[in-house]
C-alpha cells in the first residue's frame, strides 16, 4: 500500500467497532472494511479521533490495524498515531508501516502555542518515527486549539519530504486552502493532497478552493465520494444537489458529544458494524434524538435511495 502528494478521493474516517461491553468487535472490523471499500472510497484512515484510539491499549490498536490492512486488499491505510510521548507514537508509527499501512497522521498536542513549537514539534515527530514514513498534518484548530497558519504549514512540508498531505479541519478555513494553493502556484511550496474533515460540512466548496477530496466520518462515505468526483468533473450542480440533500443529516452529526454515537448508529442501520456501542466513556442517543436521525434519513431518501434503511 502506497500514497503520495498526489492522492485524491475520499479517505473515510472508519470508526472502531465495538460490542455492547467495550470489547473489540473484530468480525465488524473486517464487515465495516468491506463496506468502506463498496462505498467506493480511496483509502481508510484508522484510530483517528472518531475511531476512539485513546481508548485503546497498544495491542488493541495493532489488531485494529492488522484486520484492516488484511481486509483492505491494497487500499491504502493511514493509521492515526498522535500520542502524548513519541515513544509510543514510533512505537504505533514503525508496527503499522510493518503490518502494510500506507503512512501516519500526526495532530499537534493542545499545549502548543507559537509556530516555533509547532514547527519544532513537527520536527522532532519525524525524528522520532523516522524520515521514510509517509506522514499527514492534522489540522484540527477548533479541537486541538492549536492555530497553524498557512506560512506555518508550508515550512513544515518544505522541511519533511515525507509530508504528503494536510488533513483540512480549520473552521472557517476555505481561505486556508486558497493560501495553500497560492503558494503552490508562486512557487514557494511543494504539491502536498489536501483532503478536508468537518464531517464534510464544506465539502462543496471546499473542493472548488482547491481540495482533493474529503478525510472525514460522515456515515454516508458513498455520497462523499460522489461529490468528490462530480466536482472534479466540473458537474457543479449536481455535486450540490446531493451534497445539499444530506446536508441537514451532516449537520445533526455536527454536535459536540453525540456526533459519534449518531455515526455509529446511522453506520449500524447500514449493516457496516453490528452494534453502535462506544467504548466507556462515550456517549449514547436517547430514544428522541434516534428518532430524529431516523426521521433525517426518510428526507435523505427522497433524494438518495441509499438512505433507505
């Protein structure tokens, strides 16, 4: 498995099955991997922070990655290694590139502050997991707190080779991704993939700034793929005709706390994993608010059949 500066599409965000006592469900793992790769998806990023990974111990995390890179049949693999000491992160990082994952993503720690920390932290995350992993910037400010202007992220993609891509969470963040291409285009920055998260909230016009495509968990991969792929094929409007026909279901799934449990349940109706359990301490839907995602998904349906459930 292989991904380089050029990578488009989507790259699902999977989310880490469990049973309803917080073991790992290891037989959804390989029934979620199958149903990513129908939706069509590109690639899968795994133990982000939708896939729960600080739950996880490390022999956890490695089974994780053992059964969807096994599964995945060459699709390319990005693990989440961010941990609070890089021991553990080269640890996870150096396993996962061994077991076939295509390369890591790295999410800066809250504490970081100026761009001399962030770029130094950068610096010292590649020493630690080494200059021949392939590795993705998260950029996650409304999460992590921490503000990485454009200039700040093209040092560290001219300093590391083995940067191939920026996970675009910035919120509003259209802007960063024109600077970002600006750059490309004066010639100051190397040609990096920019795929975008939020849930896909702005997808649409994310891709008409200049992005490659969506990294996200929004529990209709499929839709997300087909926006992708009508807006690089200039088909303008019907990208936004779908986009907005889901667009109130992205939105429901936009709410701090429950986001996640609405994913994992939406992704259970689908069949992708057997139950909607999250590993203590999560969050579960009350009987109201799975009536209103149920009640969202007869509206999806009326324009995409693929929310009949």
């Amino acid at each position: 498995m292989s991904f380089n500066e050029n990578a488009h599409g989507v790259y699902a965000i999977a989310a880490t099955p469990f049973h309803a006592d917080g073991t790992l469900d290891h037989d959804s793992i390989g029934r979620m991997t199958d149903f990513y790769l129908r939706c069509g998806v590109t690639g899968l990023t795994i133990l982000g922070i939708m896939g729960e990974a600080p739950k996880l111990d490390a022999d956890e995390s490695l089974a994780v990655v053992k059964g969807v890179v096994a599964r995945a049949a060459g699709t390319p693999i990005i693990v989440g290694v961010s941990a609070p000491g890089f021991a553990a992160m080269r640890s996870l990082a150096r396993s996962s590139m061994d077991l076939g994952a295509a390369g890591v993503m790295i999410a800066p720690p809250p504490h970081l502050r100026t761009d001399d920390q962030i770029v130094t932290y950068y610096r010292q995350a590649i020493e630690a997991i080494g200059d021949d992993v392939p590795f993705v910037i998260q950029d996650y400010p409304l999460l992590l707190g921490v503000i990485m202007t454009p200039k700040v992220l093209r040092q560290i993609v001219m300093d590391h080779p083995s940067c191939r891509m920026l996970k675009h969470e910035d919120w509003p963040g259209l802007e960063k991704i024109s600077a970002m291409r600006g750059f490309e285009k004066d010639g100051s920055m190397r040609h990096i993939s920019i795929l975008c998260g939020n849930g896909g909230l702005f997808l649409d016009f994310e891709m008409e700034r200049g992005a490659d495509g969506a990294m996200t968990g929004y529990c209709f991969p499929d839709m997300l793929v087909d926006v992708v792929k009508w807006s690089r094929n200039d088909e303008r409007d019907r990208a936004h005709d779908l986009f907005d026909a889901h667009l109130p279901l992205v939105r429901y799934e936009q709410q701090q706390g429950i986001g996640l449990a609405v994913r994992k349940y939406v992704l259970m109706k689908r069949g992708a994993i057997a139950s909607d359990a999250q590993r203590k301490p999560g969050s579960a839907l009350s009987a109201a608010a799975r009536a209103e995602v149920d009640y969202l998904l007869t509206r999806v349906a009326r324009t995409d059949p693929r929310a009949v459930l």
